[in-house]
C-alpha cells in the first residue's frame, strides 16, 4: 500500500508540473500586459523599463523556473492589474466557491442517490419516466440559461430570492463564510441550484445504472431467495456495492464543481475564484490566470489522489491486486 501511495504521489507531482507548464505557455500569447497597465500617454522608455522590472524579456524558459519556483515556495506573485499579491486574492475568493461547490454537490447528492435507487427499482412507472426525461432536458440546458431562468423565476417575478452577490456573510479568521446567516443561504440556494443540476443528473443515472446492474447479480438473487428483508437487500447489500465506482465519479463532480463554477459565478455575480478568472482574462492579468490554473489542478490533484485512497480502502479487490 506504500508503494500504491508513493506512485501516485509522484504522478500528481508529475500533472501539476504539466500543468504549470501548459499554463504558463497559453497564457504568454494571451495579450501585452503592459498595454492593459499603461495608458496610450505612457512613453516606449517606461513600457520598457516596466517589462524589464516584470522580467518579460527574460527567456522563456527562465521565466517558467520563476513562476515554477515561486509557486513551490508558495509566492504566487502580484497581479499586473491591481498591484495585490495574488495569494491574498485567492484567499478572499477560495471560501465563496468553495461553499458554492459543497452546496451543490450535496444537493446533487441528497436528491441524485435516492432519484437514481428508485428509477433502478420502479423502472416501469410513471413518476420512474418523469425523472428521467426532467434529467434529460436539466442537462440538456447550458447552465447560464438554467441561472437565467431561476433569476427570473424566483428572483424577477416571484421575488423571494436576491439574484446576486454573497448576502450576509460572518468573517471566522481569513474565512469569511456565507453559512452563518440567513441573507447567505438566500443567496446561496439559486447559484448552487444551477451549478448542481448537471451533477445530480450524472450522479441519478450513475447509481441508477449501476444499481440495476448489481440487482442482476447471483449474489442479489441468492440473497432474495434466501429471505433477505428488502430493506436490508436494496440499501445494505445492492447499494454498498453500488458506491463504489460511484464514490469515484463523486470525487471528481466536486473538482469539475470548482473548475466549472465559472459560468454560474458570471451569472450571479458570485465573488468567487471563477468570477476572478473572467477579470483576469478581461485586463490580461497573466499572473493571475496561471496562478488560478494551478490552483484548480490542485484541487484535483488531491481529490483525486483521495478518492483512489478511499477506493483503496474500501474494494478489497484492489487491496489484493496492489499487494500483489
């Protein structure tokens, strides 16, 4: 189980070095900083006395040694357009999208595992056909129209929910939290509503599929004929094994939460790290866009790394096969 830890230790060291990279490459072509940081009044000597402060003549390779050994140092640097370091700029953004992901994942989470236990069940019904056709057409709509639709729905015309922002929020430390206040869960349900929907499709037919699957297995029958409550049958016996590659896909819906929180961030006006990549990209803030790149492949760098752990621990299969 060492070396099972060890190998995937070196290959997350291996993807983020990859991804820094890739990051550093796109985003040198991405635009002339110092055209966004200057006004056309600006003389050539001071743009260039300003690109030879920010290292931007330095060789490309030199400057990717930079950016590689400040990150690892953990100096993210400072933003060309505000002048702040860009690790405090983080901080401030990292708990707003970090409690809009966990929100939506639970909702996707609380209404897709049971959804998909009893579509796998009743797979003949009526109410079995309107959840699958509702998922159908919820992931079939791109999720700025779903958080355009709620903002209209529940904020324009019914009025009971704010359309934008964080609301209240109650400062623990460097953690300034939403959770704590009413005004922050009213703002918090429509973002995190629309950033779950697609995931509580994937995880209802996931568990949906994989269910019927066990529900055929010899086990299962053998179980039945045996006399098996059904309640012991259907959620101790048929769904445990169910979570199992189940648990996977939910580790990697929370990273795709955070990375994709973007659109949803826009649309709500969220002040989170998806909300302050769009600004990066608008002002060709470089640094920032980098810096956000690896931050997101960290954060599924160790969900990933977590979830094979945890699958480790629980599929004695696996277990077996590593020790071998």
């Amino acid at each position: 189980m060492t070396f099972y830890i060890l190998k995937r230790l070196a290959q997350s060291v291996f993807v983020m070095l990859a991804v820094a990279f890739l990051a550093f490459s796109l985003f040198r072509f991405a635009g002339d900083p110092i055209s966004q940081m200057t006004g056309v009044e600006t003389s050539v000597a001071d743009r260039e006395r300003l690109r030879e402060q920010l290292g931007l003549n330095d060789p490309f390779v030199i400057q990717f040694l930079r950016f590689t050994g400040d990150i690892v140092r953990g100096d993210f640097g400072y933003s060309y357009r505000t002048r702040q370091p860009i690790g405090e700029m983080l901080l401030s953004r990292i708990p707003a999208t970090l409690e809009l992901g966990t929100v939506a994942l639970l909702i996707s989470l609380i209404v897709g595992i049971p959804a998909g236990v009893y579509t796998a069940l009743r797979p003949r019904g009526a109410v079995n056909q309107t959840i699958l056709i509702s998922t159908l057409v919820g992931v079939s709509i791109p999720t700025f129209v779903i958080g355009i639709f709620l903002i209209f729905l529940f904020g324009v015309y019914l009025g009971w929910l704010p359309t934008y922002g964080r609301g209240g929020t109650v400062e623990i430390g460097w953690w300034e939290s939403s959770l704590f206040t009413l005004e922050g869960w009213r703002s918090l349900i429509l973002p995190s509503i629309t950033l779950g929907v697609y995931q509580l499709t994937l995880t209802m037919r996931l568990v949906r599929a994989e269910m019927m699957e066990v529900m055929r297995t010899d086990y299962i029958r053998f179980a039945t004929a045996r006399g098996v409550p059904w309640r012991s049958l259907y959620f101790r016996h048929a769904l445990g094994n169910t979570m199992v590659p189940v648990i996977t896909i939910i580790g990697l819906q929370f990273g795709g939460v955070i990375a994709f929180s973007i659109v949803t961030e826009s649309v709500f006006q969220w002040p989170g790290m998806g909300l302050l990549f769009l600004e990066s990209i608008r002002f060709v803030d470089i640094p920032v866009m980098g810096v956000y790149l690896v931050v997101i492949a960290f954060f599924f760098v160790v969900i990933n790394l977590a979830v094979d752990l945890l699958y480790l621990a629980i599929d004695p299969q696996l277990r077996v096969r590593e020790a071998a």
